[in-house]
C-alpha cells in the first residue's frame, strides 16, 4: 500500500502534465461563480456571427506524435497535426471531387500512363524559399527509398519515371495504367528537399521543427504537454481565420472530457455513451457543445488466423460468422451508431455491393456446419471437441472500450454454439508489435481504415504477409488477386465498379473475416468555433477547418483559465 | 496461544472492526451464489448504465450487468487472490528466512544479499514487468505477487530464529542431540509463528490492493470475469455520470483493505510486550 501511494506520488512530481489536470479539477470546482457569469455568454454563443480572423482553438490528442513527418510516422496523430503544416498535389474537396491543392491543374495522358502535374507559380516554404517541382520529385524520391521504409511506399513504387522539365512541371510515368494513382498524390505531403536532402527522415531534428507551406506554421512542441501551430503568413492557400492551433496531449479519454466540460480544450472525439447518453443528458454541457457524427470510412471486424487450424477451413469461419449476432453488438456497445456491412467499404458508395446481405445470427446452421466440419461434444461439457480437442482460442484486441464490449458479447453467442472464446485486451503499441506483426494470434478484433479508391491491394493481396505489411491475416485466394490486379489497372469506373462488387462477393462468400459493423464518427466541438458544416459534407466536419473562426466575443479571456492550464 | 493472541488483539475496538469487517466481506464472497440476485456475467444490452434502483442495488454496467452480483463474485476473486498469494509469499519467506537465519554464515549472507537486491526494485513495478511477459490470468497474477512479495517474512523469519537460536531451551534440546530439522520444525518455528501471522495479515491487504491494481490496469482478471479491479476500470470513463461503477468497487476495496490492515495492526500492538493492553 504504501508502495502505491510512493508510485503515485512519483508518478504526480514527475509528469507535470497531471498536475495540469489537478488543478484544473481545482479550478473547475470552485468555478461556481464563473457559471453564474456564463450566462450571458452561454446565450451569445447561438447567435450568429460575421466570419472573423483571430483565436485559438485548443484541441486535444491521446497521443503524442512521434515526429511530424507522416510519410515515416504513419499514424492517425502525427496525420492530425502535419496536414495543417505541409501540402499535397491533390485534395479531395468537399464532395471527394479531387482538385489542386499545390497544383494549377494535371493532365493524363491517352495511354493513362503519364500524369503531369502543373504547379501554381510562386509557392514558398514558411522560411521563405521557394517551393518548386524539385521538391515534389525529392518527395517522391524519399518516399520509394528503401532506407525511408514507408508504410506508404507501395502506392508510388509502380511509378517508372519521375521528371521535372521546369520549376513548376512534374510528370510522373507508370508501367502500366495505375487506377489509384490521383488518390496517392492526394496523400502524399510534399517535404522541403533544402532542408532534408541528405538526411535521414528517421532521425532528423526537422521531425520536431518542421517547415512546411501549409495554414500554419509549428511554433512550440512541449513534450508531453502541448503543440502549437500560429499561422503562416506565407500560406500558399491563403490565410486561414483562427490564428493559433494548440493541440494538448491528454493520454486519457476520460482526463480529456474532464477538461472539455471545464471548457479547457474546444473539441474532442467522442465514444456512443458520451454522444448519445451523457452530453444529451447534461443540459450545461448541451448547451455549450454542438455534436457531429458523419459515417466513417473504416469498418470493425474479427480476423481469423488463417494460417492456423482449424481457420483454414471456411466452414468453420462461416459457421462463427452465423453465430455471431452483429446487430446485438450495433444496438449495445454502439448505441444504434453503426451499420452492418457485406462489403470492405463504406455502406452507400459506390465501391459497396448493393446486392451483398450479412451473415444473418442463425446459430442452428452455425452448430449444422461445425458438425460438417468435424466438431462435436463428445464429453458433454458443452465445448465442441475434434480429434480429442477441445475448440477453445483467445479473441486478442486492443484496449478500446467498444472493441472490448464486442468481444464480450461475441464470446456469449459463441459459447451457445459450443465454442470456448477467452478475451484478451492489450495496449496498442505492444499488441502490435507482439502479436500482429509476429502472427501469433488466432483470433483479432480490429478496424479498418480506409483511403477514397477502392484498391485494397496491401490488405488482401496473397504477396502482402511479410511481417509489419497488412495481410497479416494470411489470406490467400488467386481468385481474389487476380481481382485486386485487375481492380488497380482498370480505368474505366463503370468496370472497375463490377470488379470490386465481385471482389467483396468472393470474400463474403470465403468469409476470412467477419465484418462487424461500420461505424460513426462522433466528436463535440464548443459552439464557439463557428463556420462548421453540420450536417457533415461527405468530406467529413474537418474539411474546411481553415475557414472555421472564433468571434471575438467568444473567445477565451488571454489571460485566465487557458493560461493556468496550458503551463 | 495464537488463540489468546486473537483475543488479545481484540480487545482493541478497532481491530475488532477490523475482524468484523474481514468476516463480513468473506460471508459475502463465499455466499455469492446464493445471494447475488443475477449471473455476474448476463448480459443486457438493453439494460446499459442504469443507475441503482430496487431491481438493481448498484446500478449497471456498460453491458446492461448487474454491478451488486459483479461486487459478489468479483469480491471471492479478490479474497483468493489475496489468501493465495500471501500463502506462496509466506511459504518462500518461511524457508529462506529459517535458512538464513539458522545455518547463517555463506548462505545467510546469500539469501540476505538477495533479499536487498528484491526490495530495491519498487514491486509494482517489478509485478508489472513480469506480468507483461505471461498472459494475464487469476492464476498468473496469484503466483507472481507471491513470488515478489517474500523478502518481509524472510527477514521476519530469520531475525526470529537469529534470536531464538541462543535461548536456553534450544541449547538444551540442540546437547541432547535434536538434527537440524527437529530444532527447526518442533522448537524455532513454533515460536516464531506469531510475528508471521502478522505480517501475513497485512500482507493480504497488499495483495488484495495489488490485485486490484492489476485488474484496473487490464494485466489482471480477464473478462468476463468480474473483479473489483475492472470494474472500476470500466467505470473511469463515466465517473462523472455512473458514478455506481466507480464508487463501489471502491469502497469495496477501501474497506476490505482497512480491515486487513486495522486487525494486522491489532495483532501487532497485541504482540508488543510494551503494549498498554498487554500489561
């Protein structure tokens, strides 16, 4: 006992950032009369104000970046922050039509093999260079480095050529027509080369220091506390309104509602409970918080370790797929926030097969086909046995509340059906590392991710399993490769539509995972940040946040609670 | 004597509490079948976050479960825990400290060595480290806080036989020609079981607490099962609004090690020669 309190006293001295949260908590608490004050302001925040440059908007992230340059980083918080400093070729706008955003505009050739990139003329970095194709080409170059080991290598590795025949043209040249070409440009960050050239994007003091084009320039980077962005005065796009980003680094989902009930941070992202039980519920927090939900292009499900018996066999992987009811998952650990799928991509685009149903709950024809496949109970205790053993396997999946309900849940329906699941959640970072990359698993509950074009090449291709790429599942169907190759060198919209609604029909039918739901994205945003599109565009709330403001009477006083808590 | 001892230490209000409140807790844990008015492990997703009421004493929890019936069974799984590993724990520090303390020279020296060596490294830290290498079960967590928390008893143990070695009735029994584990098991031992039940009493409130620990952190009971622990794990991120997931399992665990440590102290002031209640 007196073990723990020495560890949480440590643990206080040493990360000031909780010290933050306590005395927020303090300052919160005793903020009765700051309440009475807010009423005013809690009426001006419903009307309506003339767009208007200035503020800061706080934000907050779980976890903190490991560096800046997302061609190296590759995760969601590095992503977060780096697009508001560094620009791509391409953007997706509002609608997911593509259009420039370094670029004047690009020409495809006839053959669809070369791709010519015009850029806008005077683009400058934030120290004052100037931005040119050489960039771009010195981009592209770092990106396909083997040295760079890049997550995202293999949507530029098929590019044949690379020329830059002056400062503003870039063309790139294909093997062979390449469908998901545009979208990767759109994905791509383009990197200062006279600041980089030379080193190694792993190691370079320019991941914490960046210098970009974008909105905003980084500022300040306090470890463990906080990330500033102010605005950059050489913004090739333009001026955006509010001046300052910060983004607080709170490892904690329940440390950071803390602090968006105390009005210390302006956003976050929200789990179902919070989204449709507690903000609902709370009149002082509905009144000063606008939601927002847009479905996300990202799906849930449990993977099989194809590798191992008895998942190799697709009667067993449909008789778990009958046995597990996803609308029970959809209606309680989601609260109704989630779609059940057919198809790997978002529900009601185009890329999703219409005509696919889910696997129904239907565990008397889960029970026919274990049969089928061998399993019986022999000793009569309940669990299926084959070959004297029993089918018992550990669900792995990260420490993520609504993963971890599901899991519950699903272990529940498939002890009905005889099968012994164990649950198992583990911190990120190491399940990853231990168990993902390394396939020492049977079963996971994971998600998807997904970009705009339909390829899903690295997730399902038969060549994509070495460790740390993203077949880590072991699925190998020459059917469905040869739909993928196919998929990424079809043009045509219309045809390539036909070969990704079969490509999800085959893997419905092999069901080498189950899809579990596709679910919503849920934030909260303090009603003083205007300018944001609700309903959500199908961009989603976060694609205009340049043009997003803070009126001046909404703003946080400069010195008061924010300063407190921001040291 | 031991029985003395109890009532002794009894006399003491406090530690009577204590013995009540440890007394209580197991009826209820041991009951748990009998009393708790769901399955711990039922699942309702139509029933999520209610707050108490008269179907449901504590409220429930993220999946509709019943918190009161989660407490019950959750409550033997923490009383095992801390029985069991209090039990390796002892029986560790039972061995090495009668070797230590009854051949001494080398092997003392060793055994002591390593003793410091064990308490230099903060334990929950140490726990934490081992536990991340196994898979996280009751059994797992059981075993590595026995196997980490020894080094008390140890020291208890062969001060005890350090002293005792000298005294006249061992000296006696050691010329009339008793072996080794004759002195050790009929005459040393015996004498020093009392400071050992001490320790261990109060060693269980630490393990009840590590366990807890352990839980919350997800290293520990894995789910379905309840545990104090992850229960009040799955209440951290509602505290402000269910506050029946945070509170009770809190409580639970305030009181139950309270009651550990209030008999454990007890039993201590009991054993002091200088206690007021003892003259």
């Amino acid at each position: 006992m007196k073990n723990l309190a020495f560890l949480i006293n440590q643990f206080l001295k040493r990360n000031a950032k909780y010290r933050v949260i306590a005395t927020c908590l303090v300052l919160s608490a005793c903020g009765d009369s700051s309440q009475e004050l807010s009423a005013q302001a809690l009426s001006n925040l419903n009307k309506s104000y003339p767009s208007q440059s200035g503020g800061t908007l706080l934000d907050a992230t779980i976890g903190e970046p490991s560096g800046l340059i997302y061609m190296v980083a590759g995760e969601s918080a590095a992503g977060a922050i780096s697009s508001n400093i560094f620009n791509k070729l391409l953007k997706y706008d509002k609608n997911l039509d593509l259009e420039g955003e370094l670029v004047e505009g690009w020409q495809v050739s006839s053959d669809q093999k070369t791709i010519t990139f015009k850029l806008k003329p005077n683009l400058k970095w934030s120290d004052g260079k100037p931005l040119t194709s050489a960039d771009v080409l010195w981009t592209w170059q770092a990106v396909t480095d083997e040295k760079t080991r890049s997550p995202y290598a293999s949507d530029f590795q098929l590019v044949k050529k690379a020329e830059t025949p002056d400062a503003l043209t870039f063309s790139v040249t294909y093997d062979q027509a390449y469908a998901p070409a545009l979208d990767s440009w759109a994905g791509l960050q383009i990197l200062p080369k006279h600041l980089l050239q030379g080193q190694d994007l792993h190691t370079t003091a320019f991941a914490r220091k960046p210098v970009g084009s974008n909105y905003y320039k980084l500022d300040s980077w306090a470890n463990g506390e906080n990330i500033k962005l102010s605005r950059n005065p050489s913004s090739v796009l333009g001026q955006a309104k509010i001046d300052n980003l910060v983004t607080r680094i709170i490892p904690d989902s329940s440390a950071q509602f803390l602090e968006l009930m105390a009005d210390n941070i302006d956003s976050m992202g929200l789990d179902p409970i919070k989204y449709v039980r507690i903000i609902p519920a709370r009149p002082e927090l509905k009144q000063k918080l606008a939601l927002y939900k847009e479905l996300g292009n990202s799906y849930t499900y449990m993977g099989f370790n194809l590798k191992r018996k008895p998942y190799d066999d697709v009667r067993v992987r449909k008789a778990i797929n009958y046995a597990i009811d996803k609308q029970e998952i959809i209606d309680g650990v989601y609260l109704g926030l989630g779609i059940d799928i057919a198809s790997p991509y978002k529900p009601g685009t185009r890329w999703s097969n219409p005509d696919l149903k889910p696997y129904p709950y239907d565990p008397k024809k889960a029970k026919v086909l274990l049969k089928e496949a061998g399993f019986t109970d022999i000793d009569g205790d309940g669990v299926l046995e084959r070959d004297g053993k029993p089918f018992s396997f550990e669900i792995l999946t990260n420490q993520n509340k609504e993963r971890e309900k599901s899991a519950v849940l699903i272990q529940r329906r498939l002890k009905n059906v005889g099968i012994q699941a164990n649950v198992r959640a583990i911190e990120w970072a190491s399940f990853i590392s231990r168990f993902i990359k390394t396939g020492d698993f049977d079963v996971v509950i994971l998600g998807w991710g997904l970009g705009l074009d339909p390829d899903q090449f690295n997730i399902w291709h038969s060549s994509q399993q070495a460790p740390g790429q993203f077949n880590f599942i072991g699925y190998n169907n020459p059917s469905i490769d040869k739909l993928l190759e196919q998929g990424r060198t079809e043009l045509n919209p219309d045809k390539r539509q036909k070969i990704y609604h079969e490509f999800a029909r085959v893997l419905l039918e092999d069901s080498p995972i189950v899809y579990l739901s596709a679910g919503y994205g849920l934030s909260a945003i303090h009603k003083r940040v205007k300018g944001i599109e609700n309903p959500a565009p199908p961009a989603g709330v976060g694609w205009n946040t340049y043009d997003w403001y803070i009126p001046e009477p909404l703003r946080r006083p400069v010195s008061g609670r924010t300063e407190i808590s921001a040291n | 004597m031991n029985k003395s001892l109890l009532q002794r230490a009894l006399q003491n209000p406090l530690s009577k509490a204590g013995f009540v409140i440890i007394v209580l807790v197991f009826l209820l844990a041991m009951l748990a079948p009998v009393i708790a008015p769901y399955d711990p492990n039922d699942i309702n997703v139509k029933a999520i976050l209610l707050s108490p009421s008269w179907q449901h004493w504590m409220g429930t929890d993220g999946l509709g479960r019943d918190v009161l019936s989660r407490m019950l069974y959750g409550g033997r799984i923490s009383l095992l825990v801390g029985l069991v590993a209090v039990g390796i724990s002892t029986a560790i520090g039972i061995l090495l400290g009668a070797i230590a303390g009854y051949y001494r020279g080398w092997v003392d020296t060793l055994i002591m060595r390593l003793v410091d060596v064990m308490l230099s490294i903060p334990s929950f830290f140490l726990i934490l480290a081992v536990i991340a290498f196994l898979t996280p079960s009751i059994i797992n967590v059981m075993i590595v806080i026995g196997l980490t928390s020894w080094m008390g008893v140890t020291r208890l143990v062969r001060a005890e036989f350090l002293s005792l070695s000298g005294r006249e009735f061992v000296l006696a029994s050691r010329t009339l020609g008793a072996k080794d584990a004759r002195l050790i098991f009929t005459h040393l031992l015996p004498n020093s079981l009392t400071p050992i039940i001490v320790s261990s009493v109060l060693g269980v409130a630490g393990a009840v607490l590590m366990e807890s620990g352990l839980s919350f952190l997800g290293l520990g009971v894995q789910a379905p099962q309840a545990s104090w622990g992850n229960i009040l794990t799955d209440g951290k991120d509602y505290i402000q609004f269910a506050w029946w997931l945070s509170l009770f399992p809190g409580l639970a665990i305030l009181i139950t090690v309270l009651g550990y440590n209030l008999l454990g102290e007890g039993l201590r002031d009991a054993l002091d020669p200088r206690s007021e209640n003892n003259r």
